[in-house]
C-alpha cells in the first residue's frame, strides 16, 4: 500500500483527537443546541423560579425572569380558600390563555436529552476504559503549583492564547474547565432533569431529597445550564482565538 | 500510524453493535409501544416510555404530610358549562344544578359487566385519601389532597377482559386521553372525588377527576364522563394529544 500524499503526519509526539471523542463531542454540540432552544422555550410557558417541592402562580417566587410574554401575567379570578383558617392556601382560577408551545418543546427536549445521556455514557465508559481522562483531562498534580496556576491565569485574563496543536494536550485551566463540565456540570444537568420526572422519583424518591425537591431540582437545573451556556461562549472564543480553522479541522478530520 | 487504525477499527466495530442492538430494539418497540410514532418527536416520547417502563417498574410516588398542601391554581378548562357550546357543555350545567346526583361514569369496552357509577356508588368503594404533588407541564407544582376510589377497584367490579392493554378516558370538555395499564392499576391512579376534604371544587374537576401521580399533570383529567378499556392504542383523534402536538406518555 503506497503512503497517501494527501495524509498529513503529526509532528512528533502530538496526538490527535480519537474518532469517538470526535463523534461524541459533535453529538454532544447538536443535544446541547438543541436542549438549549428547547429549554428556553419551555422555561418562558414559566419563568418563575422557586425553592422546595412546590411553587406556582399563586406563591412566591425565588426568581422572576423577565423572558416572556408571561412574565408577571396574573390573570387570575378571586382566590378562594381551601380551608376554613385564613392565610391558608387558596385556588384560583386562570382567566388567560398563556404562551405555551411545550408540545414540541419538551419533545425535542427529550429526544435530544438522549442524544446527550446515551453518547454520553459510551463516552465516560470508553474515556475511562483507555485513560483519556487520567492522560488529558485531569489535571497534573505538579501542574497545580500555585506559580503555573497564577500564569494560567495571567494568560488567560490577558488574552494571550497559545496556538492550537490540534490533538488532546490541553493546558491548565482547559483541563480544570472541561473536567468540570464533564464531571459536575454534565451529571448535575441530568440529575436534577430527572428530578423532574414523577415517573423517575416515583422509582428514586432518594433525587429529591437530594435536591430538596422539584422546585428547587428545576431551579439549580436552570442555573447549571446557564453555566454551561457560559462555557460553550468560552469554549468557542478560545477555539476562534487559538487557530479556528486548525481547531475545526483537529475536531472534524482529526488532523 | 498502525495504533491509529486499530483505533478506529475498534470503533467501528463499538458503533456497529450500537447500531445493531438499536435495531434490534426498535424491531421490538411495536410489541410494547403504543404506535404514536408519527415524527420523530413522538419516536423520542416512545423510547422513553419504553426506557421508564423496562427500568423503573411499580412505585409509589412520594405522598406529603397535610402541613405541605399549597395554593393550586386551576388552568385549563375551569367551568365547562360555560366554555362548552356545545350538548356536552348543556349536559354538565344540567347536572351541576342538581348537585350532580344525574351524573354517571360510564365503564364499557373490553370489560364483562359493563356498566354506569353514580357518584355515590363510586363513594361505596373503599377511599384512598393521598397528598400528592400535581407536576404542570408548565413548569409549576401544587399539594394537594386527594380522596377518590382507586381505578383498579372500579376496573376489577366491571372486569376487564385479559385482552386489556389501556384505558381511554374523556371529558365533558371533550378531551380524550388514554393511559396504559400499568398506570390505570397503579396504586395511587384514583377516581378523585375530593380535595383537601371537600368535595372536589367545580374548577379542579367536579364531580370526579382522574389522578395518574407518575404522569404530569394533564394526564390527570378534569370532568370525566366515560371510560372505555381498549385491547389496542387509540390516539383519540382531535380531541386527544397526539393528533394536537403533545407527547402521549408524560412520565418525563
């Protein structure tokens, strides 16, 4: 077999990005877009936040956020108590119709929800079983010294990215930010979804004591994904400052 | 170079028995799923019900002490005598003006004696009373107490027939909805005739609503008027979810 011209090798010593950390990570990029629009759009059908195990229209809010037509809506008629003490909790009924396209919505929520938790466990499994996270996620104990942590940070607060190489040898703070979304981010999002199954807790009641109960499962939902919105914008301004097309090619061809 | 390819081959082959156990799964899926797989949105709601179904098994869900109930606010239909135009809409105001005592739930299809319930003859079954959180698709959730007559005691007094697979349910608001048998003979899937001890309130659902706790909250119908056990998956046409957008299975 003659040696292609067209194959590139790589300088000495640089990895290259495997072929099923590629596949994952685009996999991954589509259910994040995707979980993302649909989150949105389920949040704005209710955009009050609380704490607890129950929260609506008719008690207090954690947080308002101000994302949509149904922010600070009260059409509601007179409440009516439930018992016979006063203060106590009360019904009402909605004499609106609100935006809601959770049909569509929370569909897609799900079937991307998949997308991300099925690719997502192969890729754990296969990142463990061969070391990928040990030889290029983790950081290094002797890269934890507080001089090369404080010239990380240095850098990066300067804006002075170092080019790409175009394989799996990442810097510091890159490792410290992709470990965390991995490890803690990523379950954390999963989690606290499941925590907003009744069908699931029904199962693993244990979810939300864990998280103090589905109010509050919902609203640590919500702030994990605006972390993780906050490192897709990082991940993507350091990809475009480091060499994009280089990166791009490094993630898609694997050069 | 070598190791590179070896790597590749063996992913190759990962996704190749990734792809070959999904078939295999999705040739199944027409023996326990319900064919709502209409796009690939309601595909997604299928395996997921199919994934809750193989995984999760039969369990209560978490029942509250009487200091945790909540306001609750009424959404959707809350009067339909007054938002149906129609001869369903004139039978409920009817009804309502005789305390109900001319309502009756009506159990046929798949069952041996079918027959229609009055209001106190369902209050004849053993209650259950349980505090349950109503999860709204919506994103809210409210506690409340429910006392009803479980669903399985209503479904064994008419007995249904071993062909039995789902139970479709429908409205005096005219909306048709169907759960499966697993959740039509769970413990806690009662025929609610109360709310926090009185008489469940005109808006919440009077005289009889439905209580599915594993399934959010619009499965749990408001104004039941017919139940009909069925051997196959009925989408219920326009008056049911599927055909109007929305998932069938919502154990989420």
């Amino acid at each position: 077999m003659t040696d292609r011209p067209t194959e590139r090798i790589p300088a000495k010593g640089a990895e290259r990005h495997a072929a099923w950390v590629r596949i994952s990570h685009w996999i991954v990029t589509a259910s994040v877009f995707a979980l993302v629009f649909s989150g949105f759009e389920i949040l704005m059908v209710h955009p009050r936040l609380y704490w607890g195990n129950a929260g609506n229209d008719l008690t207090p809010a954690l947080l308002e956020l101000p994302i949509s037509r149904n922010y600070k809506h009260r059409g509601y008629d007179q409440p009516r108590p439930f018992f016979a003490s006063s203060g106590g909790p009360v019904s009402a009924s909605r004499t609106y119709d609100i935006f809601n396209q959770n049909g569509w919505g929370r569909s897609l929520h799900f079937l991307s929800a998949w997308l991300l938790v099925l690719p997502g466990a192969v890729y754990l499994l296969v990142g463990l079983l061969r070391g990928h996270f040990r030889s290029h996620l983790w950081p290094r104990m002797k890269e934890l010294s507080p001089g090369l942590v404080r010239r990380e940070l240095v850098d990066h607060l300067r804006f002075r990215i170092p080019p790409a190489r175009g394989g799996p040898r990442y810097g510091l703070l890159q490792k410290s930010a992709y470990t965390f979304v991995v490890f803690v981010a990523a379950p954390l999002m999963i989690l606290t979804g499941l925590t907003m199954s009744p069908a699931v807790t029904s199962a693993v009641p244990f979810l939300l004591r864990l998280f103090g109960g589905y109010q509050s499962a919902r609203t640590i939902h919500f702030f994990t994904s605006v972390v993780v919105v906050l490192f897709v914008i990082a991940h993507v301004v350091m990809v475009a400052r480091s060499g994009f097309r280089r990166q791009i090619r490094a993630m898609t061809v694997g050069e | 170079m070598k190791k590179e390819r070896l790597i590749t081959r063996r992913g190759a082959i990962v996704a190749g028995v990734a792809a070959v156990g999904g078939f295999v799964v999705a040739r199944r899926f027409p023996k326990i799923l319900p064919p709502t797989c209409g796009n690939v949105l309601r595909a997604g709601d299928s395996f997921t019900y199919g994934a809750q179904r193989a995984l999760l098994g039969q369990s209560l869900v978490r029942e509250y002490a009487a200091s945790d109930v909540t306001s609750f606010p009424a959404t959707g239909t809350t009067d339909p005598g007054v938002k149906m135009k129609s001869e369903l809409g004139e039978a409920y105001r009817r009804m309502q003006a005789g305390a109900f005592a001319e309502w009756r739930l009506s159990v046929e299809g798949s069952v041996a004696r079918p027959r229609a319930f009055s209001l106190a003859e369902l209050k004849q079954f053993s209650p259950r009373t349980q505090i349950t959180r109503h999860t709204c698709e919506e994103g809210w959730t409210a506690i409340a107490q429910w006392t009803g007559v479980p669903l399985s005691a209503v479904l064994d007094a008419v007995g249904i027939l071993p062909t039995a697979r789902f139970v479709v349910y429908s409205a005096y608001d005219d909306w048709i909805d169907s759960i499966d048998l697993l959740d039509a003979l769970h413990p806690q899937t009662i025929l609610a005739y109360g709310m926090n001890g009185r008489d469940l309130p005109l808006a919440h659902g009077a005289p009889v609503r439905l209580r599915v706790e594993r399934q959010m909250g619009y499965k749990s119908m408001k104004y039941l008027r017919r139940l009909v056990v069925t051997d196959r998956f009925e989408d219920g046409g326009e008056k049911g979810n599927i055909q109007t957008g929305w998932a069938w299975y919502t154990g989420i």
